[in-house]
C-alpha cells in the first residue's frame, strides 16, 4: 500500500467507523509503521476486543500483503462481558469489511472467542501465527482479563513488534492500570513501555526498547516540531523503562 492509499485507508476508518480512539493515534501508528519497515519487522496484526473495527482496521491498513490481521472478541456472545466494557458486532464489523477494505478480505479473520480461553501454549495455534508485530489489547477490563490478555500479547510479540494497551491510567478503568502493574510485577519476561499516548500504553520487546524510542522521538521531531519544546512532550519513568508521554 503507497502512502497516499493508506491516508485515504486512514481517513475511510476515522470518518465511517464508530469507535473511541484517540484523534492522533493514526499518526502514531504511520510513525510506527514507518520504523518498522526500516528495521524489517514483519509479523500478524491481532486486536483482543475489537468493538466494530475502528482501530483493528486502522492497524490493519498498514498490513503487508503477507501478513495475516487476526480480530479476536466476544462479539455477540455479550454475557461474557462480565465489565461491560465495549459491546462488539460481528454483523457490523463485516460490514465494515466488505465496505471500506475488500482488498484485505483474503488477510482478515474474525475469531468470535473469550480472550480467557487461550493460553500462551494455545494462542499460537489458534491463530495460525508464527509471530505478531501489532497486538492491541482492548478486551475485558478487569485486573484478571489485562493480565490474561498481555500474557498472550508477550508471547505473539516479534523483536521489534508493538503491544497497544487500552485505557492505560484511564479514569473509568483504574482495573486496567493495576492489571498492568501486577502483570508487570509477576509475569513480564520481555516487554518494556516506551510511549503514553492518548489514553493507550505502547511496548515494545525489552532489548529494542532503547533503540525504538530513540527512533520515535526522532521521527515526533521531524513531524511535531512546534510541539516538541512546549510541556505537551516529556520523559517520564514506569518502573525502570523511559517511556515518552504526551499530554
């Protein structure tokens, strides 16, 4: 896909598709796009809860013809939504599929399932993935689903891939935070935080941490100069990881 074919993909997603994601996140997601290719990450493209598609499609736009883009979600089995947190439809996002990006029907699969009934020795049998490079989690919201969902994230995740946590210190879901924390405290091996951006947390795998934030903040220079010298950018730390947070 040419750079103009995914802004016209990008803008498709924004304007037809309801959702709640962040109003720049698509930027963000060119930038790491952009520094992916360079490096040559390859690898899936997988979202736990996926609503209606509006952000599962705005990672997918950024799909190699190769690469495989996994929706996983409860959709309409709605008693399992024991928090209530978003309300997928798969009638919906079809329709969104067959609408807005046809060409991606042969890369798409929707897997109507409870995140909760995979494990990290299942998951990659049943997705068919040898590896992922982007993994949003945005499914269940209590401390128990976050911990359950990043477990699989980290064991999909390629050197290099990038992991989007959903309402990260988010106000109406304090759940997700410490689902994090304690995640982090008891079953990381290999992720570390590199970014704070409109209400998601971005990781990447621990040993490419301090090359991809050196990569981004270099690239939030090139593009967001005017931003970068006020107090909208900083450095800030979770436990030992420099992430950049933007406010």
């Amino acid at each position: 896909m040419t750079a103009t074919q995914l802004e016209t993909a990008l803008k498709d997603v924004w304007i037809n598709i309801q959702g709640w994601v962040g109003s720049r996140v698509p930027h963000v997601l060119k930038l790491i796009r952009e520094i992916q290719l360079e490096d040559n990450v390859v690898g899936d493209i997988v979202e736990i809860g996926v609503h209606h598609g509006k952000l599962f499609f705005l990672m997918a736009s950024t799909a190699r013809p190769n690469e495989k883009c996994i929706a996983i979600d409860l959709f309409d089995d709605q008693e399992k939504n024991l928090d209530h947190s978003g309300k997928g439809s798969l009638s919906m996002f079809n329709q969104h599929l067959d609408s807005y990006f046809s060409h991606l029907k042969r890369q798409v699969t929707a897997i109507s399932a409870d995140s909760m009934s995979f494990t990290p020795a299942t998951i990659r049998q049943r997705l068919k993935s040898s590896g992922v490079r982007l993994f949003s989690v945005d499914g269940g919201h209590t401390v128990k689903h976050v911990i359950n969902d990043m477990a699989l994230a980290q064991e999909m995740i390629v050197p290099g891939g990038v992991i989007l946590l959903d309402d990260f210190l988010g106000p109406h879901w304090p759940s997700v935070s410490e689902g994090f924390f304690e995640y982090m405290r008891v079953a990381n091996r290999r992720l570390a935080p590199f970014l704070i951006f409109q209400n998601k947390l971005f990781l990447t795998t621990y040993s490419e941490h301090p090359q991809l934030l050196a990569k981004f903040r270099k690239l939030i220079d090139r593009d967001l100069m005017h931003e970068v010298h006020t107090n909208k950018w900083r450095y800030a730390q979770i436990g030992e990881h420099t992430v950049l947070c933007f406010a």
